[in-house]
C-alpha cells in the first residue's frame, strides 16, 4: 500500500519513505511533470503521509488517510481560481494568513496548490515560506518548474515526476480498456511519452469522440465542403469553451494523424483514417489553420467568423 499505489517512480518513492521515516519532512514540496504524470495522485498520498496515525506512512487504512484520500480531511486545503488562469494574488494572501490558523484535527496543515502560480502569488507566498509556522506545509503542482521563481525553488523539496516503462503501463491500460486492440494501447503508450493519463485520454479521445468530430474526419477525408459547411455553421453557435474543446481535440487528432504518417502507429482509427487519407502536407496545412482558428477564439474572436474562417480553410 502506501506510496505503492503510484506507478513507478521507485527511486522517488523510496527517497520519501526514508524521509518519512526519519522524521524529516519539508515545509514546502514542488511536484513536477507533464499532463498525466500523477501530480494528483502524488499530492494526495504525500497529503496522507503527512497526516498519517499509522506505522507505515501512509498506511491508508487510519481515518486521516481515509480522509484525504476522500477529500475530506479539514487540514488538506486545496486552492484554486476558476477566474483566473493563475491562482489570483488576492488568494495567495488569504492563504497566508489562513496559515496561522492551527489545524483543526491532524499535526499539519496542508495546502495543496494544483493550479499554477503567477509572479505575484509566488511572492506573496513565498513570504510565509521563509518562516512559516511549524504545522504548515505547501505543495505547488506544475507541469514545467521553470515556471517557478529561482527564490521559492531554492526553498522547496522538489518531486520529479518520470515516465512509465512499456512494462509498467500495458497492464493498467489493458484492464482498464479490455476492447482496445493491442496496437491502439501500444500507439498509445509511444504517443504518451510514457505517462499514463496522457496515454488514457488518448483512448478516451478515440472511443468517445462527439458526432461533431466524427463529421469533421468523414469531411476532411472525403475533401466535402458541403459536409464541412453544414457541420461548422451551427458550431458558430458555440460558447467558447466548448467550441475551444472540440478545436483543441481536433488538432490533437491532426497531430497524431501527421505523426503516423512519419512512422509512428494511430492510437485510434480515426488517426488512421486521416492519415491515409490526407498526405503530410495537407495535414500540416489543416494543423496550422486549427491553430489559427483557436488563437481567435482565445482573443475573443465570435464563433461564428471563426467557423467560416475554417470553412475556407480547411479544404
């Protein structure tokens, strides 16, 4: 159990336990890796081990690992700004000074931060880091540590996350998706860089894709403006998240389609079907016009001149 329920790693896991063991734990923690990597998963038991009552930390069984392992326990305070891409100062800074505030039932109070900080909020926590009260512990999560300020990387204990060996991964994908054929979880597993969500929501992409994506393969491959016409035109009608989210699916589809071309094998049989459809030029020049697409969306650009400028540009 224990730190035994994230994948690999084993050299980080083990550098943990000895910590835990000895007693000798940080007040700030930075847990780095890509999308998919376990950063969650990560916070969470270390969240538990901090909190743990029982031998082996985290033991999982005790009530406070049950309780974080919920999301429940009243110590684990997770932070995040559903207004701002990074966490908003005005945050940052009444989590300062929540911090000397003594936890309500475990020996630490644990703040776990899984969205990215900006400049300022760095800053600003970086303040209580210096000195912070005996009980306290901060995990910042991000996907690239040079994102984080030289002055708080110096005061924190950093988590690398790695990638999955073939080994490791093939047995997870292969009970979690028991239809899949071999080559897909393979394809997968090549595209994903060795990170396991990263290799699931390749999968999910390919077995749940929206009647939308299905029209826009079925036109792109038969080269049909009428199709394509009738499929964008109400899509103009979109709100920006989810016209941004089918985008940013289609070009992850492009993508892969254009990778297969040069070698590597289709995670899906749509990839499959683009790729021996469009030739790697076509490919390219549909990739650069979604990327075009979705910088307007992103400037606020209407889903309706947005379509039409894919209307003309994609076929």
């Amino acid at each position: 159990m224990g730190f035994d329920s994230l994948l690999g790693n084993t050299r980080l896991k083990e550098n943990l336990r000895a910590s835990i063991a000895r007693n000798r734990m940080s007040h700030f923690y930075l847990i780095s890796g890509p999308e998919g990597a376990g950063k969650k998963t990560l916070a969470k038991l270390l969240s538990a081990a901090l909190l743990c009552r029982g031998q082996e930390k985290p033991c999982l069984q005790c009530p406070a690992c049950r309780k974080v392992m919920a999301g429940t326990h009243p110590d684990v305070i997770t932070v995040t700004d559903d207004e701002h891409k990074n966490v908003a100062v005005k945050l940052v800074r009444q989590v300062r000074d929540d911090m000397f505030v003594k936890p309500n039932e475990g020996e630490r109070k644990i703040y776990l931060f899984p969205q990215e900080l900006g400049t300022e909020g760095q800053n600003a926590l970086l303040k209580v880091l210096e000195e912070p009260p005996a009980y306290a512990v901060a995990i910042l999560l991000t996907d690239n540590p040079e994102k984080v300020l030289t002055t708080v990387r110096s005061r924190c204990t950093e988590l690398s996350l790695q990638g999955l060996s073939p080994e490791e991964m093939l047995p997870v994908l292969k009970k979690e998706y028991p239809q899949a054929e071999e080559g897909l979880l393979q394809g997968a597993m090549a595209r994903s860089g060795g990170f396991l969500g990263q290799a699931k929501a390749l999968l999910d992409a390919g077995s749940i894709l929206s009647p939308q994506t299905e029209g826009f393969v079925s036109a792109l491959c038969k080269k049909n403006m009428l199709e394509l016409v009738n499929l964008l035109t109400p899509m103009g009608q979109w709100n920006r998240e989810k016209l941004l989210q089918e985008l940013f699916l289609w070009l992850s589809l492009l993508q892969q389609a254009l990778s297969c071309r040069s070698g590597m094998q289709a995670t899906t049989q749509q990839v499959k079907t683009l790729a021996q459809a469009r030739s790697s030029k076509e490919l390219l020049q549909t990739i650069r016009s979604l990327q075009k697409a979705i910088q307007y969306v992103q400037e606020n650009v209407s889903g309706a001149a947005v379509c039409s400028y894919l209307i003309w540009n994609l076929i």
